[in-house]
C-alpha cells in the first residue's frame, strides 16, 4: 500500500517570474484536494506570497508527507541538501527547460499529482555525498550534496595538486584545476563536462573526475559507493583552493587540508509519475535523437 500524503510542503525558485502564479495554482489544486500546506519561508519572503502559511524548511521535513519543488534542478537541489536527513519524500515541477530532477511540467501538473496522491507513482532513491574539512586535525566546515563535491583551484590562472585516497589506500597524485567526486545524480552535470561517464541513479558507484589534469593519462574512475574518499591539498603546491558542493562554496582551503567525502547515510526520495523514463530524458536534455 503507497503512503498516503495529506501534508504537503511547497518550495519555489523565487527569482524565477513565472512562481507567484505557479505556487498559486498548486495551492489551489492542494486545497480542492483537502490538503494541509506549508510554504516554504525563504520562498515566502522572496515572492511577497502571504495567503499562504509558512514554515522553515527544517519544519517542512518534520511535518510534511511531501514536498512539491517548483522550479529546476537547482532549486530541487537546494531541497535535496536540506530535507535529506527527513525523508520526506520530493516531486519536481519544472518551469524552465527539460530538468534531470525537476521532471513535470506545468501544463501537466494537476493531473500527474492527482496521480502520485491516489499513489499512482514510482519511488526512486538517490544517494547523496557527505563532506567535510579538517585543517590541524579540526572539522572546519560540512556540506551535503545530491550532485557533486568539487575541490578546485583558488586563483584562475594556476592549477593545485591534491593527493586522492580511497579507505585508506593512496590512489594518485594530480596537478590540475580540480577533482570531482560525483554521485550518479551528479553524472550528468559538471561531471560529464569533464569528461566522466554517465551512471544510471540507481547504481551504487560514485565517480572521481579530474579537471583539466595537467598529464593525459588521467583519467576518471567509477568506484564503489560506500568508499571513504580523502583528497589533500598537496604540501608541495603553493596555491589555495576550495570546495564547493553542488556548486555552492564551501570553505576555501590551505595546504595540508583534507577534504573527506562519502555517502550520506540519508538517500534521496524522488516521486515520478508512472511511466518515468530515465532514457527519455537522456535523449531530449542531450540530443541523442536529433539527426546531423
């Protein structure tokens, strides 16, 4: 038996001008369908939306049964971060182009969430990274991540060297702009613009990519999931560096650093409409079908 969901959380990308309208109609739709809603604050405060009562998005994790994202992928990333440790699970309208995670449309999006409330939906799961920075043996700084935790240079014109190791044993050295650790999710994004593979999100694996590595003999490796990974900014380099998770910076970080990285304990719940097709969406976001 599907759960039930009787409360429902709203987050929307504020910045977008097609989300006053938007949030309006699905509250609409949520409230013929005797739905209890909670927007979420920072999208409250953004919108100048006031008709409808606000929670922290803490609070959306512990008292919703789901929240609705609308918006891309980026805004259904910042969700990601911030609700994972809740489980509650995330469904994506998209109001921009073709989203990986934010997956229906809004032309489309009463009837498929009047499908996933009668339960009609598939479940999948996503994992997520953990990570954290430690300068003298002290935690200085941790972020989660449903795409990607990258180290990377400081300055725009000078590479770093880091020093990788996976549990424990040393894997390699490289001088480049950066190294990507990417969950499967995260497959799709800057790590394949560096020229990593594409994972299929249900596979346990994680992917390290470098970035621009200055010897072409580098190359990415798919690893197994629940690896313990550590990269060091190098004490031979002389340059900083930072982290940044799902593009968002992290810390900057000084020689000896090291950045620990593995898979949160907490997964992803996404909620697709029957019929999901992760192909489909390969195709159109990448243009595999078009002709030259």
């Amino acid at each position: 038996m599907k759960k039930q969901f009787n409360t429902i959380g709203i987050i929307g990308k504020s910045q977008d001008p097609g989300i006053v309208k938007a949030i309006g109609e699905i509250n609409l739709f949520c409230q013929k369908e005797n739905l209890i809603v909670f927007l979420d604050e920072y999208t409250s405060s953004h919108t100048g939306i006031t008709d409808i009562k606000t929670a922290h998005r803490e609070d959306l994790g512990k008292q919703c049964d789901l929240v609705i994202v609308i918006g891309g992928d980026g805004t259904m990333l910042s969700a990601a971060r911030t609700l994972c440790e809740y489980e509650v699970p995330l469904v994506g309208i998209n109001l921009g182009r073709l989203g990986f995670l934010a997956d229906i449309s809004p032309s489309e999006a009463e009837d498929r969430l009047r499908e996933i409330l009668k339960g009609e939906y598939e479940v999948e799961e996503r994992v997520l990274l953990s990570a954290s920075i430690e300068r003298n043996n002290k935690e200085i700084a941790r972020c989660n991540a449903l795409n990607d935790v990258v180290v990377h240079k400081w300055e725009v014109a000078h590479m770093i060297e880091t020093d990788t190791y996976i549990n424990g044993d040393f894997v390699h050295t490289h001088r480049s702009d950066g190294i990507i650790t990417s969950t499967p999710t995260g497959s799709t994004a800057y790590a394949l613009s560096g020229g990593g593979p594409i994972i299929q999100p249900g596979l346990e694996a994680l992917v390290i990519v470098p970035i621009c590595p200055h010897t072409l003999s580098n190359r990415p490796i798919a690893i197994k999931a629940d690896s313990k990974i550590k990269i060091t900014l190098s004490n031979t380099g002389r340059h900083k560096g930072q982290v940044t998770c799902d593009g968002r910076m992290l810390h900057e970080l000084e020689i000896g650093d090291e950045v620990f990285i593995e898979t949160n304990e907490h997964r992803l719940k996404l909620l697709h409409p029957k019929g999901h097709d992760y192909f489909q969406i390969l195709r159109a976001k990448l243009h595999w079908a078009e002709h030259p």
